[in-house]
C-alpha cells in the first residue's frame, strides 16, 4: 500500500457564541491512519457547508449530538478513494458520504455511497442531488405536498434546499414564489430558476409585497428562515395550508429566541405546521437522487453554486452562509477532482 | 295543525368588546312560523353552550361566517318536533341540530338528526355524543394519534371536548395528564374522569409541575386554551410530537393577540402542530356516536354537565365559559324533556 499523506482536519476550539468565527477552530495536521478492515480512506475533493451545522455548534438540545471541543467539524463531503479495506471500494472510486471537515478521512464503507463519474458533476452530489436537493424533495413529499392551482411560496429561495423546493412547486403545477435577499438573488430565482415570483425579505413592507404577489394567499409554506419572513407569510396563509418546517437560520446565531406568530389562526384555517429532518427518512436520498438525475442532465432542475477554494476558507464560509452571504448551494473545494 | 306558539329568540344586539355581556343581545318574541314542505318546527329543550361561538359574534374573518346584528344567535340544540311539514319526521320525534338560540325553531329537515329517547340521555347528543365529544375523537384520529406508552396532555380537561380527548388518550394506552382551573376541577379530571394526573394552571410554576407529571415529556398535547399553558406545554415536547390545535380559548376575548412561540424547536424535534374543525369530516359525527354510545351506556367514558337554567340566562352563560367559570358540559334547559 502507498504511504498515506499528512492530513489537516478542521477542530472546533471553542464553542462559538453569536456568529462564528475562524478563531472558534483551529486547522490540526496529522498521519491519515490506515484503513483496517471495512474501513475506506479518501481524499476529500467538495465539502458541504449548510446551515444545520451551526447547531453541531452549540451545546444546547438537538436532534444530533453537538460536535465536542477538540474534535473535527461534522460534514457531507465527495472525495476519492485512495485507500480501502473493504471489497465494495477500490482507490479511484468516488464517493459521498458525511466525513467532516478534513483533506483525508478515514471511514466506515458502510456509511459512504459511490457515485457514477461519469455522471453529473461531482459536486452536485452535495446539493441538488444531495443532503439540500433530498431536503426539498422530502418536505414537499411528505408535508408541503403541493397542488396545480395552490400558490407555494419559499424562503431562502436561491439556496440548495429553497431552490428545489420551488422548483419542485413548479413541477406539481403550483405557482412559486420566493423569497431572497437582494435584487441579484430574486432575478436569478425568477429567470433561471422560474419561479413566478420572488420578493426581497429587505423589503420596506415585506407583507405588502409578499401578498401582492400571492394574490390567492398562500397553500404551502417551504421554511427556510424565520423571523420576520415567517410573520408576513403565516399571516397569507389559505385554509388547509401546509408548513414544511425545514429551518429558521435567521436564528441559528442567536442565544435567546425571539417570540414567535400567535397561533389562533391555526385553528380556524386548519393549518398544519410540521418539522422535518431529512435523515429520518434515509430512503429518500436514493429515490431523490434516481428521480432527479435526468432532471439535472437534460437541464430543467436549475441549480447554483458558490465555490470557496481551500479548506481552511470553510470556517468563514459557514459564518457567510448563516448571514445570507452565499449565492447557491455553498461548497468548499478542498481538493482537485482529479488528483 | 295545532296553533303554533309565540317564541322568544336572543338576538346579538351589537358586537361585544371583550368578555360578551347579556346586554350585548335581546330577546325577541315572534310568531313561530309554520313549517313548509321539508321544513320541521321545534321547540328546543337543551342548548349547547360552546367557546367557538365567541367567534360568531366577532366581524374577524373566521372559518365560519359571524352572526350579524339582529340576528339569531347560533348554536346547536336538542328539541321536540311539534310540526312537521317532512315526511321524515312527526311531533314528538327527539332531533339534534344547529338551530340557534331559541324556544322554537323553524328547521331544514335534513339538517336535523333524529335521536332515540330511550337511549343516553338526550343532552348527551350535545355533549359527549355531539360536537364536543366528535371534536376531541376526530382531533385525537386524524392529527393525535396516542399510542400505548406515550403522554398525552389535555388542556381544559374538565370541558366537554377535553374530557374525551383525555379517556381516549387512557383508551389507547397513554398517559393521560390534564390541564384545568383549580382543585375541583383537577379532583374531577383525576378521580372521576380516570386521567393519570392533573395540573392546576393557575399554580405558580405551570411548567414544573406539568414536567413533574409527565417525566418522559409530551407526545400528544390537545389544546383547548392557548396562552401560558401552551408554553408550558411546547417546552416539554418530545421528538415527533402531535399537537391537535382545537382552540385558544384564553384569548377568544382579546382584540389583539399576544406573541406565541419560536417555532424553533419545531423542525429539531419534528412537530406536528395541526388545527381542526370538527365540521370538516361530517362523517365523524355518527361514526363517533356509534363507537361511543356503548361506552357511556356502560359508563366506561365519563363526562359531566352545567346546567344553566332558561334561555335568558344564555348570554352569561356564554360570557362564564370563556372565563371557566363552567365546570363541565355547559347546557342550558330552554324546555322540559317531555311536554
């Protein structure tokens, strides 16, 4: 076997308190270990960043455990196979799997996914084929489930998750509306993407403009954000709307909760508001990735990327993501696709 | 045909600002009209007294159109055919209907259901046979859901729609907590209604002793009240949690709502939070008769009534229920079982 590199692995230092900070970690450089049996060693070439992973951050209460102080920052990630002990992966195989944020990774084989090169781009195995584009699929599957006719409308709506999620709007014949920050944002979720329409959450009168746009209120709500985005939508929704409660990263930075909507319309127009993690369906990803593979060749699922080159870029990046400032889905290059 | 009686009707007089008072109404006396080709005439034995009719008397938009000035308050009612112009009905059949707050109703006869006198008692059909009772079944079918092993909490747990809703939690094998104003209503809720545990909401610390009762947190909550029981209740939800929105009476009196919850934790532990009209599934109303008509014949599923004497005593009785002064099933006797 080849000697294996030195790898450098991004470690949470501290736990961050407000945004994070390049200085809540610290780049570590040791030996890439050995793979020993069923265990599979890769070189990473895209890392993921998305927003769920400021809770990892934080040691309050969540669906996942938080990433300890000391340990390597959590993440999905494509990479190269450059060393296995295990029959199903040979060196040059490329995979995805979640492996945090490390130029090499040692992993169990069981947990990654091989993925066809010659397919669609590697990174896309990351967003619209991957963990955001399965997020979208799953909540509008299972929660959203919009109609011909309704009106959907969704927040973060040029991001991984928002911009399928519309897209998908489209597909079941529903008007889509988003909602972005900046003109730059709302032009590309309108003319590349197709939604219908798209408002700035900056907006003055974001209700105003928002219910301008919905003239038939709106059927499913895609949430991606919170705060006041939250407040103009819930107080349009039609009876028997459906909230796909995927994410409020408005408050992700945040120690304290701001309060939320009063719910007494939820009664009356029978509202039904449910979270959702995309994990607790694994089989999804799959049927996702099968659904939507022609959809990503043949060009009509639209998708974004913003690229960050360089590993030790992805501590900044994910600051950058919770505050908005990614344009598409958020990707760190980490290595070359071909080594 | 015998010579129809004069009737008294309550009338809304003008829209009442805050908690409703009797001088927000007046009593009418008309001729009792004849009833024409599939029209039935009633005299009305049992009123139902519900917190939902505070909405009719609101211009708010609701679900449900509101009751105009010089109109007839409405609401359901047992009564007596005394005429009959439907072949489907002869004086001295018992029937169950919306037919308004009134001595004497002129009613479509396919809008009334005719009930069997030597069965429950006939405001059974008002209570945990009617409205309220089907309200917490379909609230507990579609969106509840308790499972054997699980906690399900019941806000106004000594009412109509909470003590059912509560018996059919035990039913299905839950832990049934209850949430009720002070120690006669809780003693009730525990010893008579058979729930596992009661909490007073007026105590001084809600959250820590309903956290005290239900130490493996809250799996179904049914909510009646809204306000500070509900943030008790949120706080203390479990992973894929359902909670049956059936009404906020703390702030049917309110012009302007408070603030609610961060929905935060909504998508982390992937709650449900639905609302529910118990009018939406017609359908729900005989299936629920027939299921529970044996349970209260044998006394497996208990309930309790408040009975308010006189129709005139309707609009108070209206204005105690949203305050809870009600203690049970509230009923007002507007007419002797048997004339």
């Amino acid at each position: 076997m080849t000697k294996l590199p030195t790898r450098r692995s991004v470690v949470l230092k501290r736990r961050p308190v407000g945004r994070p900070e390049a200085r809540d970690f610290e780049m570590l450089e040791d030996a890439t270990p050995a793979p020993g049996p069923g265990e599979v060693v890769t070189r990473t070439i895209w890392l993921s960043i998305d927003p769920y992973m400021r809770g990892r951050l934080s040691s309050r209460k969540s669906y996942a455990p938080p990433v300890q102080i000391g340990e390597v920052m959590t993440g999905e990630s494509v990479g190269e196979v450059i060393a296995s002990g295990d029959p199903a992966f040979q060196p040059g195989d490329v995979v995805v799997g979640s492996r945090g944020w490390q130029t090499h990774s040692l992993s169990k084989a069981d947990k990654l996914v091989k993925i066809d090169r010659g397919g669609a781009p590697l990174s896309t195995y990351l967003g619209v084929l991957g963990m955001p584009g399965t997020t979208a699929y799953s909540g509008m599957k299972d929660i959203g489930q919009p109609k011909a006719g309704e009106t959907v409308v969704v927040s973060a709506a040029s991001g991984a998750v928002g911009s399928v999620a519309g897209q998908l709007g489209k597909r079941a014949g529903a008007r889509a509306v988003g909602v972005a920050g900046g003109p730059d944002k709302c032009f590309f979720v309108q003319d590349t993407l197709g939604f219908d329409a798209c408002v700035d959450h900056r907006s003055i009168d974001l209700k105003a403009e928002l219910a301008a746009v919905c003239p038939n209120g709106i059927d499913v709500y895609f949430e991606n954000v919170g705060g006041a985005v939250q407040a103009a939508v819930f107080e349009l929704l039609n009876p028997f709307a459906r909230v796909v409660m995927c994410g409020m990263v408005s408050q992700y930075n945040e120690e304290e909760f701001p309060p939320g909507p009063n719910l007494g319309f939820v009664v009356g127009k029978r509202v039904r508001i449910q979270g959702m993690i995309v994990s607790d369906k694994p089989e999804r990803f799959a049927e996702w990735r099968a659904l939507a593979a022609p959809w990503v060749a043949d060009h009509s699922l639209d998708y974004r990327e913003d690229i960050v080159e360089g590993l030790e870029n992805a501590p900044e990046a994910l600051a950058g993501i919770l505050g908005g400032q990614n344009f598409g889905k958020l990707l760190v290059r980490v290595g070359k696709e071909m080594a």
